[in-house]
C-alpha cells in the first residue's frame, strides 16, 4: 500500500468531517429506535433523501471550515508581520464572528467590522452556500454574540458541550508541535466553551489528529493523547475515561453496531470525540466508520463529523467512497479551504490577500 500523501490526509479529513456530517445530520435528534424505524433495522446507510438540505453538512463544518480560514489568516499575517503580530486565537475568533453573521440572516451585512478587520471582507464569507441555519450550537451563538474570547483563566461558560471539538481538526492538519497543537486546540475551544472538559477534548482531538498526520496507527496516537490529557485536570481525567472506555469497547465482544451507543449520546465533548474515535477504531472501512458513529441516539452529525475527520486524516480522501463525494453539497468549498490550508502551511505559499486579509 502507498503512503498517503499530506495533502491527501488534509483533504481526506476536512472532506470526511462534512461526509459524516451530512449522513448524521438528518437523524440528529433521533432515537436509535426511531432511525430504524425510518430506515430500517440498519439505521441509515448514507444520505437521507428527502431531508431539508440532502447531503448538506451542519454547522460542525460550517465552523470546522472557519476554524480553517481564521489558520490561514494567521499564516498570510505571520509572512507579512512576523509571529508576535499574528495570534492565532484572536484571529480565529474573527472568523468564528465571521460563521456568527451567517446564522443571523440570509443575507451578509452592510458593515460589520471588529476593531481591527471588516468581518465581511475574504472569499469564504461571500460563499452563498454557507449563509444557511442548520441547528447551529446555543453555545456557540451566545458565547458570540456577547463577545467570545473566553479563556481557560477567564471562562465565558461553564458548558462542556461538543461545539469545542468539533471544529478544531484544521489545527491538527497544519505541521505543529505536538504541545503547539493541543494548546491551540484547548484555546479555541475555550473561546466559547469554558468547562475544562469542554477544551480538553478539543486540545485531545487537535494533538490526535496532528499524531495521525505524523504517520501514527490510531492506538499509538491515542497513547500520546491520554499521555497529555492526564496531566490537564480535572478535564483531562473526563476526557481520559471516556477515551480509556472507547478503547475497552473497541476490544471488547460486543457487536460492533453497539459499541458506540454504550459511551453516550454525543452531546457533551468527551462523549462526542470517544463516539468518533471508538467508531475509528472498530470500523471495517471508512463507510463502516461513519454508519456506525451516526446510528445511536444523540449528536449524529458531530460524532460523524469527528470519525470522519480521523478517519480521513489517517487513509486520505482515497478513503471515502466515490458516491458520498460526488453527492456532497459544497463539496467545492471544502475543497478550496483544504487545498488552501495545505498550500499555506506545507507549500509555505502566500495566498491571495483578497482572499484571506491577512490584517
């Protein structure tokens, strides 16, 4: 087998995230009961037809790709202003303000600006496709809305809920430090989510996907992660357990479709990220992974986007099957943003400034 290329591994993860998105989205307030009854005794088996937005992914993509713009916009500022004129977490806040008008309305603003850059300014914004509401996270709106940059020293919440880890894969796929990717990851979390098992899980995924980037198996990454997370407490011993219990369940006899429902419904992030890692770890294939990390009763399209997310980011876009691709709405833009991602940092390529200010 050949080695999966870089640029395959970024795009396969950006791409599977909105894969596993999409398939979960239709049946995220579900019951296991309830999918089965709709789709029969498997559950869903792809794209649900007939939905709102078929093969649309949610606002887990939605903020995944704008965790992605806000990293590009630290990379065109750092070449032009060097590293102390570009924080990453100030910058990627911007672009979460950014996801934050598009739920507000089906129309971009007349003038919304920051104190340092016009909101509205880059490409991403101007993508039609993204100024649509699908069930975006409380949490992340009313951290937005009265201003986010909450910190781990300073929280804006106490909440632990997955809308955190579900958009920080972008900050595993860009080459960091191990450490450099899980402090970033916990920091971007904490913009909005401020329960240390909230960030925890986030700085796990991030470093996680950064090891499988590396060239790790998924058990040896995930060594590395429970490593770290152990010494960050108390969300570090949350997210460990749930982590240790994906692991038990993963090696366990249980058939595999049962596995994930026995760790939880996805709704708070240590039960979101275990879900989409134990589905990595037991799944035949890439459509195995993601059909068994949405069919449970709970957070389906974040438990789907995270798998999908690991799961590209260790096999490549090679992975995902040809039909859930072709039939993805946007798949252009996840396209755009990943081969930018990977230009900027692993071409070390200066992008179009009208494209990604880099104020």
């Amino acid at each position: 087998m050949s080695a999966v290329s870089m640029r395959s591994r970024v795009l396969g993860s950006l791409l599977g995230g909105a894969v596993g998105d999409a398939i979960g989205t239709p049946i995220e307030f579900l019951s296991i009961s309830e999918i089965q009854q709709r789709f029969g005794p498997q559950g869903v088996v792809g794209y649900a037809h007939g939905s709102s937005y078929p093969a649309a992914f949610s606002d887990d993509t939605q903020m995944t790709l704008w965790t992605a713009e806000g990293l590009i916009r630290t990379h065109q500022r750092q070449r032009r202003m060097g590293n102390d004129a570009a924080d990453p977490v100030r910058i990627v806040n911007g672009s979460y303000l950014r996801w934050f008008l598009t739920q507000k309305s089906g129309i971009p603003p007349a003038d919304s600006s920051t104190d340092e850059e016009p909101l509205e300014a880059g490409w991403l914004i101007a993508e039609a496709g993204l100024w649509v509401r699908v069930a975006p996270g409380n949490t992340c709106l009313s951290a937005l809305r009265v201003g986010g940059l909450g910190t781990r020293d300073d929280p804006i919440n106490d909440s632990k809920g997955c809308g955190g880890v579900m958009r920080v894969a972008p900050v595993g796929l860009i080459g960091l430090e191990d450490e450099t990717a899980y402090q970033l990851g916990c920091d971007l979390a904490a913009l909005t989510h401020g329960h240390p098992a909230g960030y925890v899980a986030a700085g796990a995924l991030a470093l996680l996907i950064n090891r499988l980037c590396q060239g790790d198996d998924l058990e040896s990454a995930l060594d590395v992660v429970l490593e770290r997370i152990e010494r960050d407490q108390p969300g570090g011993g949350i997210c460990s357990a749930a982590l240790r219990q994906a692991l038990s369940l993963a090696n366990s006899e249980l058939p595999s479709h049962r596995v994930v429902g026995r760790i939880g419904e996805g709704w708070v992030a240590e039960e979101a990220l275990a879900i989409g890692v134990c589905a990595a770890l037991v799944a035949d294939d890439f459509r195995d992974g993601i059909l068994l990390s949405v069919n449970h009763s709970g957070d389906s399209d974040s438990t789907g986007s995270i798998a999908g997310q690991i799961m590209g980011a260790i096999a490549g876009t090679e992975a995902i099957p040809a039909e859930w691709l072709e039939s993805l709405g946007l798949r252009n833009v996840v396209e755009r943003v990943a081969d930018d991602l990977y230009a900027a940092y692993h071409e070390e390529r200066e992008l179009p400034p009208d494209d990604y200010p880099p104020w």
